[in-house]
C-alpha cells in the first residue's frame, strides 16, 4: 500500500509475501509474526460498563465520549455523576436559588448566567 521504485517492486512483493498479511479486520498491513497479538489487542470484543459490546480498539474513545455511564461534571454543583443521570440531576439542581449579590433577589441557578442582563 505505499509507493516503491519499480527496480525493487519484485523484491518488495517477494518480501511481503513471506513477511506481511493483510489483517482481515482492519485491512491493515501487519507482520505475520504480530497478527495474533493484533487481532487480540485490537480486534477482540470487550463489553463496556455500559453492557454495549465492542472491538478493544473502540472502547476507550467511547468511554471517553459516547458511553451513557461516563463520568461528567453538574454544571450547577460540580458534582460528578453518569452522563445519563445528568439531565435529571441538573433540572433538580439548576431550580436551587441564590441571591443576588446587587439585587437581593433570589436567582435560579439555571438563570444565574442571564440575570445580570436583567438585575436591577
């Protein structure tokens, strides 16, 4: 899959012939001696804690990203806690008050950003 000078394309293929295979998950080129260790490291299937199955490879991106039990932050608490949890928590914790430093009144966290605009 790269480009060689045509004077050494007849050694070359005699050499990844004997030396290369194609993996036949990835279409990667891998040395024969390391496609065992590359079909287990990256093409096992693993099960998240989430319960979804998928190959080793993908499992880090998708506890990073799109797995509904990653942890992440309450924009109002900072309290940390599973993304499927967090609409729930923050329509709770969003509805908690503050009073107003300049105003006096108090203020819904959810509205705490916008009432400057409008204090006073």
């Amino acid at each position: 899959k790269k480009d060689i000078p045509a004077v050494n394309f007849i050694i070359h293929e005699i050499h990844c012939r004997r030396n290369i295979e194609i993996c036949p998950y990835c279409s990667d080129s891998i040395p024969k001696s390391e496609m065992k260790n590359h079909i287990e490291s990256e093409h096992v299937q693993v099960t998240c804690k989430c319960r979804m199955r998928m190959e080793s490879s993908l499992l880090k991106d998708h506890e990073a990203s799109s797995c509904p039990l990653r942890p992440v932050l309450c924009q109002f608490c900072d309290i940390q806690l599973a993304f499927n949890k967090l609409q729930e928590h923050e329509l709770y914790c969003g509805a908690r008050t503050e009073p107003c430093g300049r105003c006096g009144r108090n203020v819904l966290l959810r509205e705490l950003k916008e009432h400057p605009q409008v204090c006073g």
